[in-house]
C-alpha cells in the first residue's frame, strides 16, 4: 500500500510552476519507453506522473540506493511505472537493476551518473535507444571513456544547473541538514570543504555564513588558486586531517578521505559527503577496524583507537539522504530542465550523431 501523497503533491504544485509548465509543453509521448536512472525523492513524483499521463512507459531505477524514499516509488508504481528500486538495497540488486531497466528495451534513457549507458555499452548487444539525458558531472566524466552509440545530452553544464543547483543548493541545504541531525551548529568549528568546484564552492560559502571556520583542500591547481583568489585559506589534507573539526567531501571522486586520513583525525570529528558517490570516504576502513554505533538517526558514530568519528548518513549524499534536497523553489528550475531535455532526446535530439553534447538553448531556455 503506498502513502497517499495527496497534501504534500498539492503544496509541491504550488511552488514548482516551471516543472508543470515545461511538462504541459511535451507532445504526445504514447511509444516512448524510457528508463531513468535518478534520485526517487517526493520531488520527483511531479515528473514522473506528468510523463507516464503524456502516455510515456517509465521503468525506474535508481542513481543512489541510499535517497531513495521507497513510499514514492510505491506511489509511481500505482500510477503505472515499472522499476526495481529501494533504499538501501544491497549492490548485487543495485546492479541488477540496470540489468533489469535494459532488458525492459527503453527507447530513451534519462540518468543521473550513467549507469545505465555504462551498463549498456559494456555488452555487445542491447536495446537500441534513441538518445539519453544526463544530469551529474560524474556521470558525464564516465561517459569520457564511452563511444556512445547514441546522442547523450549533458545537462549538468548548463548555467540553470550548475550555477543554481550546484553552487548554491547543494552545501546550502547540507548545512541545514547538518543542524538538523546533530543539533549542532558550526560555531567555533573548523570546516574543511574538500573540493573547489561548484559544489565545493558553495558548501564552503554557506559554512562561513553560519560560522564555519572554513578551509579548502583542492588538489587541481587551477581550482586551488581560484579558491585562493576568493579568499580562501588552500591547505593540504595530510595536515587538515589532525585539526578539522568538520569535513566535507564534494568532489565526485574515490578515495577522498583514506584511511590514513582517518587515523590522524581528533577525537569527536565530523565527515560529510555532499559529492554523488559513497566512495568518496573509506567508510570500509571504519567498518572493519572501528565499533560503530548510531547515537541519533543518520549520525554513525565510530570509536577507532580510543577516539570517536561522526560520519554523517555513513558517507552517502549527506543532503538527500538525511534531508530532503533543494528547497522546491530551486528544484522546480532543475526539474523544469529536466522535462524539457526529455521533450528534446524524444523530438530533435534524436537526429544527431552519436555522441555528447551540451543540451542547446532553444530546448531549455523556454522553461525560464
């Protein structure tokens, strides 16, 4: 039985009139069988019930096992889409999923990290798709080491998204849920904020405007600079790791935070990752060489030799996994962007070559 979402859909219509607007704007979708790769949040029920009522086939899987909202995906399901998604399942049926999303024979793939197109092209036959969205900067990075056999729309690099979302909504609404969970705020703490791209640079300007002591660690040298030419303090991991009091992973990358990192930490330290992957830490290390316990929902707390470390939501994106994301008002742009890029691979978008390419103007720029 799935929630009735009936309140909550009615205050989200309220406020996410781009998205209803850019939805109305679709043509005809009856034939269409698309497969979306995506967080499964409230969020994105406005989408996908206004495709699957413009006659599209939906089949949902998901980017991050650990956002999704499982009443949600119960509720799409009700209302006619197909998937095999729910938090927390284990990787064996995370993988499965893809499997399972290909074999259904989208024409068209909307995703949020290219698991699905990764997938795809890892076998010598599949589904013939049409063309694809994508929406992350990880997933366009994995899409550098593809030959895609299809047109893949990167959206992520759009000003809409990148300067929106990623620069003001992802550490701005990370924060609040950091108030949230622990109760605490980020007064006379330090915080290291561990990558200066968007992402990056709108953690660390929210953590300074709630009181953060804010310091960067940036690897690039380009980043760093700017980071530097911003005004902030640019320092190396190796010595932020014995004085942080709390870090912030956003860079999309593996390996961020080692073990060796962990070890040198002070007692009571916290660590958030606000990149999309969960590898970005060696949350590994801690599981097998520390005694966990949860202290307070979504607050892992590790005792490793005699001291305590807090990883916040075991290390997935710390924001939608133990908040609720963007506020609706920024989302309804993404979202709106969203469903035009999806008008566009399922319109003109399906006559290029295959390939990447930045989704154009004319397909976005009418849902401002």
């Amino acid at each position: 039985m799935y929630k009735d979402f009936t309140a909550e859909l009615n205050w989200t219509a309220l406020h996410m009139t781009r998205t209803r607007r850019a939805i109305n704007e679709l043509p005809d979708l009856t034939g269409v069988r698309l497969a979306c790769n995506m967080h499964l949040d409230l969020k994105m029920i406005p989408l996908v019930e206004g495709l699957l009522n413009k006659g599209a086939s939906i089949y949902l899987t998901t980017c991050n096992p650990t956002t999704v909202q499982d009443e949600v995906v119960a509720y799409l399901k009700s209302k006619g889409a197909q998937g095999h998604a729910w938090r927390d399942m284990e990787d064996d049926e995370w993988s499965k999923s893809f499997d399972l999303a290909l074999e259904w024979q989208p024409t068209h793939l909307c995703e949020m990290g290219a698991d699905l197109t990764t997938r795809l092209h890892e076998k010598a036959d599949g589904p013939t798709i049409v063309a694809g969205l994508e929406a992350t900067g990880s997933g366009i990075s994995r899409l550098g080491s593809v030959h895609p056999r299809y047109p893949i729309f990167n959206w992520d690099d759009l000003p809409v998204k990148e300067g929106l979302h990623n620069r003001h909504m992802v550490g701005l609404t990370a924060w609040h849920t950091f108030f949230q969970t622990t109760h605490l705020t980020l007064h006379e703490k330090v915080v290291i904020v561990i990558g200066y791209g968007l992402v990056g640079q709108g953690t660390a300007a929210a953590a300074k405007a709630y009181g953060g002591q804010v310091k960067i660690v940036e690897t690039n040298p380009a980043r760093a600079l700017q980071a530097k030419y911003d005004g902030w303090s640019v320092v190396e991991m190796s010595d932020a790791a014995q004085y942080g009091d709390v870090f912030a992973t956003a860079t999309g990358a593996h390996d961020v935070i080692t073990a060796k990192h962990l070890d040198a930490m002070p007692d009571g330290v916290f660590i958030l990752n606000v990149g999309h992957v969960a590898k970005e830490i060696d949350v590994g290390y801690l599981k097998s060489h520390a005694v966990h316990s949860e202290p307070m929902p979504y607050i892992n707390a590790y005792c490793l030799d005699g001291k305590t470390v807090y990883l916040l939501a075991d290390g997935s994106m710390f924001n939608l996994t133990a908040g609720f994301g963007d506020s609706l008002n920024a989302f309804d742009v993404t979202l709106a962007v969203m469903a035009s890029g999806i008008g566009h691979i399922v319109g003109v978008g399906s006559d290029y070559d295959p390939g990447v390419y930045l989704l154009p103007e004319s397909a976005w720029m009418p849902v401002l």
